[in-house]
C-alpha cells in the first residue's frame, strides 16, 4: 500500500505533504496519539477528492484531520490514511459574506473578518480548531454558535459515483445543517465540508478588535490555556455547569498518570506532561462516574475519540 500511494501522489511525496507513520502527537492539541500508517495534506480540491477515491478504492480507512483541538487520540495510532486539511486554508470576501475553506484554522478566520470591518464571528475567535470542525461540531463559546452566522457549506459526499462525477461538490444550506447544542447533520450524513461561507455585519476594526479582545482576556484568566488539552472535555448537561459538577465532587486537580482535571477550570483535563490516551480515557470514565453516582447527571463527552482503546 506504502508504494501505492506514492506511486499515485508523488508531488505530495516530494514536497513534504505525504508522510508515513507519522506521529498524530504532533497533530493534535492534546499532544498525544500514536503513529498514524499514512498521512496527506491535500492542497487544493482536486488532491484532496483524489485521496478520497484513493481510499475508497482500495478499501483504506481514513479520517479528515482538522486542527486536532477536539481529539482524543490513541497511543497505537491510526491504521490507515489521515487526510490532513490544514493545506486547504484560502480565505476570501464578498461583500458582508466571508468564504473560508475547511482547514483554515478559525482564528484566522475571525482576524480576516476583523480587518474587512465584518463582525459576527467574535465569539468564535478563540475557539483554536478549523473551520471545517467547527461547523461539524457547531462550535460556540460566550452566547454565539456557528449556527447564527453560517450561510452555507460547500460539501462532498464519500462514494465513488459521487466523487467520479461531473459535479461532486454539493451545497448545504444553514437549515440543512440541521445544528443544535454541539451537532450538526454532517455527524450522521457524513458528508464532507470543502469550505464554508459566513454572513456578517459592517462594522469598525477597532470596535471588533475591542471585543476580541476582551474575549481573549476572559479566555486567559479562566481557561487552561498554558496547557495541552483538548478544550472543554464534556457537553454542558442541560440545568448544569460542566466545570462546577466536577468540583463539587472533589475533583478539581484529580490526576491519573499524567492526566488531570484543570485547577483551572475543572471542565478541562490537561496534560501534564506525558499523559497516555488511557490516563485521559481513564479519568474521563471516573469523572462520569463520579458525577452520576453523586448527582445523578449523565456527561455526555464532547470530544472525539480516535483510533482503538
């Protein structure tokens, strides 16, 4: 398989964009994850619908990489191809709608809208994945949600007759997202995000700026931010506060191995140092635990969990 793919992307291979047993630590905020068999980062459509049929040809498990901020990654790695989207990043403007493709890591995006005198997209400038991730997931932070400013997104559907045809691209309006707390409809249709489009609000830099900024401040003083993590680990149960559950249960600084519930902010687990993907998948299954025998309440995690346990 190894002179397969080589064989069939050797621009990648020569530039430095195809890799092979690849550690995904490097990849992922968490700073942890085993070697992943073969890993691309496409740098235009056509490369990345290439590596897709690729892969469906040959029967070889993939997975779409964004920023790695919402990862969980296992210690054995991932045995097949990581498709990486951080090489897909062009952002660009039409009037009040900024266009931006799925790699684009969304605090770039925010600072482009910023400088064009566009707001809407302040509350989302410190959440660190890509723009892809964060309409998948419909990120939100400080009373915003991808949700409320998502004009649409520009899809592709994994199957061969789909991706071989004339127009593979489809087009996802904001309704057929379908979002709700922390979801979207492209986490069980299993379409794909190329890129997405954004409308917005003239205002000035300044005034954007201002407000990105107190955010940031915000975000510093009460977020783990100085430590690898993967943001907040839980989704918020309805009629509760994530963090203040945890703590109430005598859990603020728990440790195992080197994984720990943030002095911080108890609804992050950090990495001390050389936490394993079981430290972390252990503590969360004690956290859960613990909450529900104390409580009563179910956490629902918000991270994803990536290759085998």
């Amino acid at each position: 398989m190894k002179n397969m793919i080589a064989q069939s992307f050797g621009a990648m291979k020569e530039d430095g964009r195809l890799l092979f047993d690849e550690p995904l630590s490097r990849h992922c905020s968490f700073k942890i994850g085993g070697p992943a068999d073969y890993m691309a980062i496409p740098a235009s459509e056509r490369e990345f619908t290439d590596l897709l049929i690729f892969a469906l040809e040959n029967q070889l498990p993939f997975f779409i990489l964004g920023n790695g901020s919402n990862l969980l990654i296992s210690d054995k790695g991932y045995r097949g191809l990581i498709i990486k989207s951080s090489g897909m990043n062009k952002l660009s403007r039409d009037e009040l709608y900024i266009s931006a493709y799925a790699g684009t890591v969304l605090s770039q995006a925010c600072s482009f809208a910023r400088d064009h005198g566009l707001a809407g997209l302040e509350f989302a400038s410190g959440i660190p994945g890509t723009v892809g991730g964060a309409v998948y997931m419909n990120a939100g932070a400080y009373g915003g949600e991808i949700k409320d400013r998502l004009y649409f997104s520009r899809c592709l559907r994994p199957d061969l007759p789909s991706l071989k045809s004339k127009n593979p691209v489809i087009y996802l309006k904001n309704v057929e997202h379908v979002f709700a707390y922390r979801k979207s409809s492209l986490q069980t249709n299993g379409l794909i995000i190329l890129s997405s489009a954004f409308k917005l609000e003239q205002d000035s830099s300044e005034s954007i700026a201002a407000r990105m900024d107190d955010l940031k401040q915000q975000r510093n003083s009460k977020q783990p931010m100085e430590m690898p993590s993967a943001g907040s680990v839980f989704k918020r149960p309805e009629g509760h506060f994530t963090g203040k559950l945890i703590d109430d249960c005598g859990l603020r600084g728990y440790r195992i191995g080197d994984a720990a519930i943030s002095e911080k902010h108890c609804g992050f687990i950090v990495n001390m140092g050389k936490a394993s993907f079981r430290d972390v998948y252990d503590l969360i299954q004690h956290v859960r635990k613990t909450v529900k025998e104390r409580f009563g309440v179910d956490l629902e995690t918000e991270i994803r969990l990536l290759g085998e346990l």
